[in-house]
C-alpha cells in the first residue's frame, strides 16, 4: 500500500516542533505541498529545509499567532484566498494546565479562542474550496482527554470535548462532498509539550521528572511513549484515499493506555 499525496495541499498547523512537525513532514514525504502553520518564523524556516522535495514539490510557511485571535482569522483567511487546501490539520499548543477550581471565566474563554475558534475558523475558510473540487480531508489533533479527563488540564479536557462533538456534527454535513472528518485522540507521545506537562507534575508533587516519567510509562501497557513519527503514519492514512469511508471518527492512538471503549 503506498500513500501517495501528488498535487495535494496540505496545510499544518502548529508544525514547528512534535506531532505536527512529524505530520508535516510525513505528508511532504508521500509527495504533498506543505503549508506549515506557526509563531516563530525561526523555526518555521528550518522545518522548511527539512521536508521531502523528490517530487518537486513547493512548500511554504505562514507566521500566525493562535493565541491573538483575530491576528489568526486576519493572516489565515489573507492566505487561503490564494491557496487552495485539499488536506487539513488542525493542531495547536495546549493551554495552560491547571485543576478546574484554579481557572476563572477569562481562562476558558482564551481556551476556546485558542482550540475551537481557531479550528472552527480555519476548516470553514479551506470547506469552500473542498466541495468544489469534491474532495477534502480534515485532521484534528485532539486528546484522549475527550473520553477520559486528565487530571489538572480542566481547559483542555473542557474545550476538546466540544470541538469533537462539533467535528462529528460537521462530518455528516460534508460527508456527500468526499470530504472526511476525523479527530485523532492523543495519548502520551515524546514531544515538547509531554516534557513541559511533566515538569509542571514534577514540581506540583516535588519529585523528579523521571519519576513522572517512569510513572507515566508504567500505566502504558506498550511501557513507552509514542513516537511522533507513529502518529504521523495514522494522520497520513487518514488523509488517503485509502481512509475514504472512514469520517466521523474519534482514534486513540496511546499504545492502549485508554481503559474506556
């Protein structure tokens, strides 16, 4: 079986570093145009050095704040005029951590901005353009946390379960037009964001970080962390024609740590 995204457009979002680094790099690898989507414009251009070009394929870079919201909405929708997406991935840095008692109205309202609002935005600019050409792939980077809450991400356990309930709403309204809608549900993965989550529990409980690390990987059944590469392999299989009858969806993807069904 071989994956093959040849005059495909693929836009990335939060590519610069871990899951969508590897994503973005996975989709260039099978022959897409990338489009990476981030804040730093230093790292942006050295993830752009790295993507697969054999195909002679042309990637580019957009510089976006997520957390300035209507920045994201000016900048996004400026460059989609222009720039036709046939896949998409939504992902972005998670929120603060935090227990539910510890966070006020004005925290979750920046949570939403920053993991709804820019997700809902996006995917209703690229749908246009989709249902024309009668083909479409939507990605989102969500969170085992949809199922199961993580204890002290109350903003993050709170906002993905009401962006997966609003992708599955928009999978069977987009379902006619061959574009699928799937979120993916992240389990422990060794990335930036893993690192930082397991600093904050180290100092919250004083004990060392390999501790948290050891106790984390104990709860896993495959007794390690994911790979980025891994979770790139199943984006890219969902965004083939391949996972075509595959919409609607919510797959963990956390070496079966999930004691839900």
């Amino acid at each position: 079986m071989k994956i093959s995204f040849e005059h495909k457009n693929a836009l990335v979002g939060g590519s610069t570093q871990g899951l969508g680094k590897a994503i973005a790099i996975q989709l260039a690898e099978c022959g897409a145009n990338v489009t990476l989507l981030a804040r730093n414009e230093a790292k942006l251009k050295k993830v752009l050095k790295e993507l697969n070009t054999d195909s002679g394929q042309k990637h580019n870079y957009v510089e976006v704040d997520f957390y300035n919201l209507e920045d994201f909405k000016k900048t996004v929708s400026g460059f989609l005029k222009n720039h036709p997406v046939h896949i998409l991935v939504n992902n972005t840095n998670g929120p603060e951590a935090g227990g539910v008692l510890e966070k006020n109205l004005p925290d979750y309202q920046k949570a939403f901005d920053l993991l709804f609002q820019t997700v809902c935005f996006t995917t209703l600019e690229v749908l246009p353009g989709m249902q024309k050409n009668k083909f479409g792939r939507i990605i989102n980077v969500s969170s085992l946390s949809v199922k199961e809450p993580i204890q002290n991400l109350a903003l993050s356990n709170t906002i993905r379960v009401a962006l997966t309930s609003w992708a599955k709403a928009l999978s069977t309204e987009v379902a006619k037009d061959n574009i699928t809608v799937n979120s993916i549900l992240t389990g422990n993965f060794d990335t930036e964001r893993l690192n930082h989550l397991i600093a904050l529990q180290a100092k919250a409980k004083n004990v060392s970080e390999e501790e948290i690390r050891e106790s984390r990987i104990a709860a896993i059944p495959m007794k390690r962390f994911g790979r980025p590469v891994e979770y790139a392999y199943l984006a890219a299989f969902l965004a083939s024609d391949y996972a075509s009858y595959i919409t609607g969806t919510n797959i963990p993807i956390d070496g079966g740590l999930l004691k839900s069904l």
